[in-house]
C-alpha cells in the first residue's frame, strides 16, 4: 500500500513520515510533497491508497486539491492547525481530521482509519464528489437514493439519473454516514428514501425506494436491515 503526505513545514513532514513509517513497518510505502502543484501531479501519475493533507500549503489551500481529487479511490486524512474547518473537509469527504500538534496516538488512530482498521464513520458528510465530463461535481448525501458496485467504480444513484465515484463499494462505505446501510454485497441504501420492504417467494427481498426503485436485499443483511427498519 502507499501514502502520500502533503506538507509544507519540514519538520511536521518529518514527524509524520517517521510516525507513520514505525507505525505501519514495512507494509506501507510513503512519498512526501510539500505544495499542492507537486500533490497534483504525483497522485494524476501513480496509484496511492492515502493522503496526509495540510491545509496551508506555501500560501495555498489545501482544499483545492480536496476538491479537484476527493472523487479518487485514495480516502484522506486531513492534518492541519485550522481546526474550524473540520466540519469543511468532513463535508466533502475526508476520512478524518487531525489537529497540529498532534500525538503519535491520535495520528496512529487516523492511520487505521485510513488502511480500514477502524471502521468508525465520520458524521459531518455532507457531499460526495462525482465525475463529469469538466472535471468533478458535488451531490448532497441527501439526495442519493442508494449506491450500487460498479466494477471497481462505485454508481451514486440519485432520483433522476446515476452519477460515477472512483471509490469501490467498500471503500465508499467507510465514509458514508449512518443512515446509509449495507443491504446487498452490491448495494448500499439511504434509509431515508426506503419506502416498503417487500417479501417475495422462496425467502427473498426487495427494498422499494421512493422513486420507484426496486433493489434486492441478500440474505446475510436482512436481519439487520429489518431491525433498523423496525420491520
């Protein structure tokens, strides 16, 4: 696996190379950047499963590259003295936030977020991200129906048409919030939008969604899923 840490101050990106390097040992591989230019360009040419994102980088906000590149597969970690703007960089979908100065412990914990050890949701997302023809686009979380596998791309399913996000099905999990529930190995539904749960022969299910929408519901959720509905 492979991270990348983007950094302007060379001792923070010192500390946070040599904090996640014991961290993980040899498993991880990590490159180090230090402006947003370079962050760009590194992730547009090679495959990495994690950032470490500062937010002043040189002058620049961070949060330009958030947006440009937050529809990626790799999830983000952002870790940055500008603590108001957690709610910001929730929003648009980073996995975690982690105030400077920060420990070993709270970043270690960060860390397993990122590789999905811990499999704690953030609760401030408020967008995703998705891919269009100029460039990337922000949906409300509220106003996705469900979100289906698509290959190793994730289809956000919306009332009038479907979107595309770079993250698989798994990944995408990580960061959606509570009220999205896993209800097929290729499915992940909105509660919110779920208008019947409907039995059909031979032990099987089907969720009926408030746009017409029918999806399956596997054998191996339905029990959770009908404990969240009450059903």
């Amino acid at each position: 696996m492979r991270i990348l840490i983007v950094e302007d101050e060379p001792l923070v990106r010192q500390r946070l190379l040599r904090l996640s390097s014991e961290h993980f040992g040899t498993r991880m591989r990590f490159d180090t950047v230090a402006n947003l230019s370079d962050a760009e360009e590194r992730l547009q040419a090679a495959s990495y499963d994690g950032v470490l994102l500062d937010l002043n980088l040189e002058g620049e906000d961070g949060f330009l590259l958030l947006r440009r590149l937050c529809a990626r597969a790799f999830h983000t970690v952002v870790v940055s003295a500008h603590g108001e703007r957690a709610l910001e960089a929730f929003a648009l979908g980073v996995l975690d936030f982690v105030a400077k100065p920060f420990t070993r412990e709270r970043l270690g914990l960060a860390l397993d977020r990122l590789v999905g050890i811990a499999q704690t949701r953030p609760a401030a997302l408020r967008w995703l991200s998705v891919w269009r023809a100029k460039g990337t686009a922000l949906v409300p979380i509220n106003e996705v129906l469900f979100v289906r596998a698509d290959g190793e791309h994730s289809a956000i399913v919306l009332a009038d048409r479907s979107e595309l996000h770079d993250k698989p099905i798994g990944r995408l999990t990580m960061l959606l919030p509570n009220e999205f529930i896993r209800c097929h190995r290729a499915h992940i539904v909105n509660i919110a939008h779920i208008k019947q749960l409907q039995a059909l022969p031979g032990s099987r299910w089907r969720l009926l969604l408030s746009n017409g929408a029918e999806i399956p519901v596997g054998r191996a959720y339905i029990g959770a899923l009908r404990t969240e509905l009450g059903a």
